[in-house]
C-alpha cells in the first residue's frame, strides 16, 4: 500500500473519473467505462482502466465486491469517498480561480 494513498501520481486522471463513476453506485468494468464516456466525453482503453482499478483497489480507495458471473463490480470505499470530496474540493478552488483570473485578463490575447 503506499505511504501517501491521494498520491495517485500520473494515472490521477483516470482514478478521479473512476473514483467519480463509482460514487453513483458500484459497477463493473464495463459500466464503469460506458458511464465515464457519457459524463465526460473520455474514453478508456481496457489497459487503462484495469490498470487504475487495480491501483486504486492496492490503495484502499475502492473495494471488488461479488462477481456476478463474469462481472466484478467495484464499490467506493470511505477512504474513496474522502479522497474524491478532496479533489473535488481542489479543483473548485481551481475552476474558481481561473474563471476569476480570465475575467480580469486583458481584453487582448495573442492571437492563435
């Protein structure tokens, strides 16, 4: 398990749209990879999302559940749910400062 289990380094991205699927309700692979397409538009390979699964479970962040039949389903875990209601956080303040900043930015830009 790693020191520091928010540490999710570069594969962040696809954990915090696995942590944020999985906070609806468990689901399996599949569900998980359809449900990330239809709130964010981002695709993953099965590589990818197994491999993040598999991160996230060895961090204690997300628990496999009974399969049913071929399907594992995957649950958020208290330690999930507290990570992602920080990164949430994060990134309102985030969303918030730029939007700020690109209000008060000058009204010329270079041009693209």
């Amino acid at each position: 398990m790693p020191n520091d289990p928010s540490d999710l380094g570069r594969f962040s991205d696809p954990a915090m749209l696995i942590l944020a699927s999985l906070a609806a309700e468990p689901r399996h692979g599949y569900a998980i990879m359809e449900d990330i397409a239809s709130f964010s538009g981002t695709r993953f390979e099965p590589g990818t999302l197994y491999g993040a699964l598999a991160r996230l479970e060895h961090a204690g962040l997300i628990e496999p559940l009974e399969a049913s039949g071929r399907r594992r389903p995957y649950a958020l875990t208290a330690a999930g749910t507290r990570l992602l209601e920080a990164r949430l956080a994060t990134l309102d303040r985030v969303v918030d400062a730029a939007r700020l900043r690109l209000r008060r930015a000058p009204a010329s830009r270079p041009a693209e």
